[in-house]
C-alpha cells in the first residue's frame, strides 16, 4: 500500500488511501495526512473520506489534522474536497476557532449552496456537542 501511496498515477495513491479507511488502517494515518497534501483532487478527497471514516471512533486522528482540514475546507480549489473537510470536522472535538470558520463558510454568500450547507450543519452538531460537554 506504501507503494501505492507513493505512486506517479495519481489514480493509483487515490486507491491507497482509500483502502487505508476500508480496511480501517490506524497505523498508517501518517500515509493519509500526506494524501491530504496530494496536488490531485481525488487523493485529497480519498485521504478525507478514510480519515472520516476512521475517526468516527477515534476523534483524536481529526484533533491532530485540524490546521490542514481548517485549511482545505476554506481554501482547496475543488469543492468535494472542501465539503469533505468539513464533514472529517464533524468527527473532531468541539474547539471554538473550528465553529467560527464553519459559521464564515455557511454565511458567505459567495460559497457554494452545498458547501455552506455542509459547513452550517457540522457548526451546528459541533455546538450542540460543546454545549453537551459543558
């Protein structure tokens, strides 16, 4: 899979990191942050959709990415891979800075309908997860 990872097809590294979530690989997290780094869309979003996957017990693989997830969900150029920044969010503990930068997204006008859907639904679940801790 390593190999794979670090292929010069970019549809080969989708696959890898694809697989490190199906087959639900925690020791190779470090592969998938530099899938979260990969100049091709679709190693992005397959490094994302394993992360998510991953996370949904473990909070802390989302907790240790969270600049770069911040980072893709405001910034990458293709907007699967921002709303699935987003939806890896979800997974994560509440912290403030990450409410804040979903609530900027959901209320710019200029995002993407789906995208600002994506971003008030997750701040939402995130508030109600922090106002539950409390």
């Amino acid at each position: 899979m390593e190999g794979e990872a670090r292929s010069s097809d970019y549809r080969e590294r989708a696959v890898a990191y694809r697989a490190i979530g199906q087959f639900r690989y925690r020791q190779k997290v470090e592969l998938l942050r530099r899938g979260l780094d990969d100049e091709s869309p679709a190693c992005r979003g397959s490094a994302l959709i394993s992360l998510e996957s991953l996370s949904r017990e473990h909070p802390g693989l989302v907790n240790n990415v969270r600049p770069l997830l911040h980072e893709l969900a405001s910034h990458d150029d293709n907007q699967a891979v921002r709303r699935l920044a987003i939806f890896c969010l979800s997974n994560g503990s509440p912290q403030r800075e990450t409410i804040l930068i979903l609530s900027t997204i959901a209320d710019d006008d200029e995002q993407d309908r789906e995208l600002r859907a994506a971003a008030r639904k997750v701040g939402e679940q995130l508030r109600k997860k922090g106002a539950a801790r409390r």
